[in-house]
C-alpha cells in the first residue's frame, strides 16, 4: 500500500501515447513505475483504498467508545 500511496500522492501524472496515464515517479530508493494506469487501474485502487479506510474504521470503533476526537 505504501508504494501505491506514494506513487499517487508523489508522481507527475503525463498522458500515455497509447492511452492512460503514465505516472512519472521514483521512490527513495530510486525504484521506478514502468507501466500505465488506465481509469479502470484508478478505479481499483480507489475501492482498495475506500474499502482499507472502513475496515480501520470498523476496528477502531468497535475497540474503544466510539469517541475517536481526543486521546484521553
């Protein structure tokens, strides 16, 4: 997931020649995305990431009073 959120939170985002887009990007370690993203590729990652962020939800409320504002 990290790779993931910083290849969408970090890269520069060009039109692909053969359509899609083509996320410019090198990690810390100078790792590269080679490939293309196309809107069903964005639309995937988008579920993935909607359906973490629940579930994490989900785990926090049911472990505490539901009251997540402070950290008392």
């Amino acid at each position: 997931m990290k790779a993931w959120r910083n290849l969408l939170c970090h890269a520069v985002w060009q039109p692909a020649p053969a359509g899609g887009w083509q996320p410019v990007f090198a990690g810390s370690r100078g790792e590269r995305f080679d490939g293309t993203l196309g809107i069903e590729d964005l639309r995937a990652v988008r579920a993935l990431t909607m359906h973490t962020a629940h579930r994490a939800a989900r785990v926090i409320h049911s472990t505490g009073d539901g009251d997540w504002t402070t950290d008392d």
